[in-house]
C-alpha cells in the first residue's frame, strides 16, 4: 500500500429487427412530418465531442495519431451499445466482451453457445466460442476471494479475464498461487497464474484530479462532482479519510467533511462541501484544460481511459478486467476495475474517465509514472448507488430517484438518477426495455430516445 501523501501537491445481433422498420404503417402516418432520428451511442455519450486536451493525452500514452484517437473514442462508444445488445440476446451464455485494435475497430463476443455465433457475426462483430460463461467464471473467482480474505499479500490480485475465458491469480509465487487455489476448492484448470513482485498498495494522498487535504494531514484528489439532494460534494476514495473528517481543497481554504466512507471491502467515500464550493462537472484534464464529464456509461475491456490525480496530473492506458479483487495491507477491495494507466501517491481518489463518461475513483496500484504501472479504480455507479448521489454532468444529470442494481427481471419504472446495469428491464410510457450499458440515467436519457442505452423488448 502507498501511505499518503503529505507533500507535493446501431447495428443489432438480431437481424430480424429490421423488418421493424417502415412495415405496417397506416396510410395517415404518411402526412406526419418526420420524426428526429435518434442519435447515435457517440453522440449520446459526447463521445465525438473530445476535449483537445483528451486527445493530446491519448496520442501520446496509446501512441496513436489525432484522427486514430477521435476514431477510437466514436467506436468504442458503438461498441459498447452492440455489445449490450448481444449480451442481452444471449443470456446465460454471455462469455464477455472486449474490443480490440489501435482504434477499437475489433469488438469480440464470446459465448458457451454456438448457436450464438451467427447473430454475433451479423452484427460485424467477431464470435468466440468459449467453455466457460462468465457468470460460472465469476462464481469461482468469489471463492478464491473467500479463500483468500484476511490471509497472505502473496495472492493480493484476482479477476476474470474474458480474454481468456480463465480467472486470473496474480501471485508473488507459483506455490503461493497453488496454495490459494488448493483452499478455494476450484479446478486449478479455471485458474492462469500470473508470478509478479508487485504489491499493489492504495494510493493515499471541486473538479475530479484536484487535490485537497484531510484534517491538515494528508492528501488525496478529487474524483468527480455530485449533489445529494441539497448537499454538494464530490465521491473520492475510503481509503482517503474516514467519516466525520474535515478537508481543506487545493488553495487550503475550508473545504467539506467526509460524509462516508468505507475501507477496506471497498473503497469509497464521499465529501460534502460548504457553501464556499460549487460543485462542477469538470475534471483537470491535460495542460489544465477541463474534460466535461456527461455520464458514468460503463466502458468496455479494452477501452482507452484516462486518470486525473494531484501528484502526477493526466495520464491515459486501457481497461484490463472489470471485477478485480486486490489485496492490500489492509484488506481485501473487492469489484475494482483494473488498467495500465499509471499513478502515484497523492493520486487516490482522482477521477477516471472514458471520453467524457466517469468510470470511477483512484484506489491503489503499483508501479509509478516514470517506469509504468497497473493501477485499480473504485467504478463510480457502485458508489453512486451505495451512497444515493448524483453524479454532476455537463447535460444537467438527473433527480436521485431508487437505486436498481442489475437484475435478471422487471425493475419498476425508468427513474432518472437510478443506475441501472446491463440486462436491467424497466417501463417507461408504457413499454419495456432492457439496459444495454451500466449507466446512471440522466434526465435526459429516458429510454426511448437513446437506444445507444435501452433497447425495447
């Protein structure tokens, strides 16, 4: 663990869909005057809309060229919506998604079903048959996470790889993984071992990167703007300070106090402010310019992403595996995100962001920014969720409203400022859909004008 810092500051896999379009219309509907057409997954996510200082970042971390990096933010923002869908139409035989490609142009499905392939292919994407489905792959991974809970750092990261189709042991030696596995009870043949030296450690240290400063002492960054009913603030790290602590911002003026918090098992918080403070949906991005932040749309694996920290300011890498567990000295955080992008000490609690959508707040990592690193990020929907706040966007964001987690069945109506996960169905003027993105539901995304997030069912 890093101890805080106390110094420097729309296609669809099912073809059949299209026989929806122009039949049966009654012979009045042809004197209407068009309706608008609906806009596209990058345009709904202000994905063709990048700040130049995003684009500066991704050219130089991802080695791609200006029109190479704008590519890749349009297509990951398509694939994430074509990916929903085909998770949707396949079930319990979804496998995993991950795009691929120095401009994301490869988008991956894979399935435990063949039956699958040929939906999977009419929709441009490339089809995987695989053995295992990631639901069974994420019931193993929970029992090595039991098996490990309270013991050794010598297993401190574990996940699910879809690339693979395998759960993944990171581990200081290949006994200390075998000890892990033989505890667990899992078949070894699920597990890849991964021997490294790394200790991930958490990284300790109102717009998401700045820094401030918890009861004089230490230091951490802020992740990204929301309001609770009249309250403002902004999410942050667990780790960070605990509740009932005080914080100054960036220039030491007074700041906020630590609402709640928790650390380990996760690793979040969230810090109201006083009325001296104004909440934005700014993140310091590249040469302080701002990244505007207009959702918090769960990005695929494989997807370019970038960090905003105090310590270090703008870096960008890639989505490596949604779902980590990583052990830290103290304690296991399980439900992490982690990438390649690299970060430091002061830098925990910073912001992550895909394009202009939220991902989540700095946990830990290790490594650093002049070698590289791996570093792991608390998602932003959890906290959302766990504490009821809403995350301040560009587009105005939503009422706060129930909190409806991923489910199998109906979840009631469509309510702004809910976050909703893949596959969850609501109703809303009376049809229902199905969530192709975990997303936070803006004001203005109700379901039938952004079938980038909603298809009808």
């Amino acid at each position: 663990m890093v101890h805080r810092n106390t110094g420097r500051t729309n296609r669809t896999a099912l073809t059949a869909l299209g026989a929806l379009v122009l039949t049966g219309l009654p012979a009045a509907a042809a004197a209407e005057p068009p309706a608008p057409a609906p806009a596209s997954a990058a345009q709904t996510l202000g994905a063709d809309r990048p700040s130049a200082g995003l684009l500066r970042a991704l050219q130089r971390d991802l080695r791609l060229t200006g029109a190479q990096a704008r590519a890749r933010l349009v297509n990951e923002a398509e694939a994430g919506t074509r990916a929903g869908r085909i998770q949707n139409a396949l079930g319990k035989h979804f496998a995993g998604a991950w795009v691929g490609g120095a401009t994301s142009t490869d988008l991956t499905i894979a399935t435990t079903d063949a039956a699958g392939v040929a939906a999977i292919e009419a929709d441009g994407a490339r089809a995987k048959v695989v053995r295992n489905a990631l639901r069974d792959l994420a019931a193993v991974k929970a029992k090595l996470d039991a098996a490990a809970a309270g013991g050794s750092l010598d297993t401190p990261v574990r996940y699910v790889d879809v690339r693979t189709n395998r759960v993944t042991v990171q581990a200081t030696s290949g006994a200390a993984a075998d000890r892990l596995i033989t505890a667990a009870g899992v078949d070894r043949g699920l597990v890849e071992v991964k021997v490294s030296a790394d200790r991930p450690r958490a990284l300790h240290d109102v717009r998401g990167g700045d820094a401030y400063y918890i009861d004089d002492k230490a230091r951490c960054s802020v992740g990204f703007s929301v309001t609770k009913d009249a309250k403002q603030g902004f999410a942050s790290a667990g780790h960070c300070g605990k509740a009932g602590a005080k914080t100054t911002g960036f220039n030491k003026v007074a700041q906020g106090t630590f609402e709640a918090s928790v650390f380990p098992g996760k690793d979040m918080s969230w810090v109201s402010v006083n009325s001296e403070w104004t909440a934005t949906p700014a993140v310091k991005g590249e040469g302080e310019t701002n990244v505007q932040v207009t959702g918090s749309v769960e990005a695929l694996v494989g997807a370019a992403i970038c960090r905003s920290g105090s310590t270090t300011g703008w870096h960008c890498g890639t989505i490596e595996q949604h779902g980590t567990s990583v052990q830290y000295a103290e304690g296991t955080i399980e439900g992490v995100t982690r990438t390649t992008v690299c970060a430091e000490p002061g830098d925990s609690g910073g912001s992550y962001v895909s394009g202009t959508q939220a991902q989540g707040v700095t946990s830990g990592g290790s490594g650093d920014c002049t070698s590289g690193g791996t570093t792991f990020h608390q998602p932003i929907n959890p906290l959302l969720t766990e504490y009821g706040l809403t995350l301040k966007t560009a587009t105005g964001g939503g009422t706060p409203g129930p909190q409806d987690g991923p489910q199998d069945g109906p979840s009631g109506s469509w309510r702004a400022g809910s976050v909703y996960g893949t596959g969850t169905r609501v109703t809303y003027d009376g049809a229902t859909y199905a969530c192709l993105q975990t997303h936070q539901a803006q004001g203005a995304w109700q379901p039938a004008l952004t079938p980038a997030l909603w298809q009808r069912v």
